[in-house]
C-alpha cells in the first residue's frame, strides 16, 4: 500500500512538472508580446480579452495534468498505455511550441501550422485515454473545445494580418 501511495505521488510530481513546464514556456514566449506586437494585430469580433486567456489556460493546464496523472498510474503493462502517454506528450510539446511559433516569432501562420496538428492529436489523445479512462479523456475534452476554438481565431488573425 505505502508502494502504491509513493508511486501515485511520483506519478502526479511528474504529472504537474510536465505540464507547469509546459506552460512556463508557453509563457515566456507569450506575455513580452502581448502589448507590443499583439495588441496591433487586427483581430476578428469573436477574440476575448486578453484577461480571459489566463483563468481558461490555468484550468486546462490543471485538467491536463490530473488526465495524465491518472494514465500514468495505470500499471505500464496496460495495453495502449504507452501510446496514450506519446500522444499526451506531443501535444503537450505542440501546446509549449505554438506559443513561441505564434507570439515569439511574430508569426499567425506558423501558430496556424502548429495548431491544426496539435488538435488532432489532442483528439487523438482523447480517444487513447478513453480506452483507458473515461475521466482522463473527459478531462481533456475542454482543451478539444478551446484549441478548437483557438484553430478558429487564429486562422482568422492569419487572415486579417496578412
């Protein structure tokens, strides 16, 4: 049992790492961009407020991790398991890189080459977790709906900037 308790704490302490870093990164790339570059970029009516960007990534930053924490504790013989788990991290990795395609390198259609991929993946992703987990896959159907949303808006951004 105190086996047990060690690995689902190590599995969450790798769970959250991954996905803060993830995210810092993301970060670093975005947040010297936003009142320079971004704020004279022509965006579509639909585009929230620069406010509403940080509470919906926080949220799906903690969805993400608690989805692959709870992949990761399944034991590694787990049929599909791995491949769950690769799939996870790519889109994670796509999540960390749109940030630095779109806002570090000033470039919407770079974002738009990033992004269309990591959705699929995301759905991907979705569909490897649900023959695993349910709550794990229900867990990342939120940053489906937004990356989705996302593809949208910045596609659109392409469009009007270019």
């Amino acid at each position: 049992m105190e086996s047990t308790r060690a690995r689902n704490i190590g599995f969450a302490v790798l769970a959250i790492v991954s996905v803060a870093a993830a995210m810092g990164l993301g970060q670093i790339a975005t947040f010297p961009n936003l009142t320079t570059w971004y704020a004279g970029l022509a965006k579509p009516s639909f585009n929230p407020p620069n406010w509403v960007f940080g509470p919906v990534w926080t949220a799906l930053y903690v969805l993400m991790a608690y989805a692959v924490w709870r992949i990761l504790r399944l034991p590694s013989s787990t049929p599909g398991r791995t491949t769950a788990l690769i799939l996870f991290f790519v889109q994670l990795a796509l999540n960390a890189a749109w940030s630095w395609m779109f806002f570090a390198a000033h470039n919407p259609l770079l974002g738009l080459i990033n992004i269309i991929p990591q959705l699929l993946i995301i759905l991907a992703t979705i569909a490897a977790f649900q023959r695993l987990d349910k709550a794990a896959a229900w867990s990342l159907v939120p940053l489906a709906f937004w990356v989705a949303f996302a593809s949208a808006l910045n596609f659109t951004i392409w469009q009007l900037n270019s």
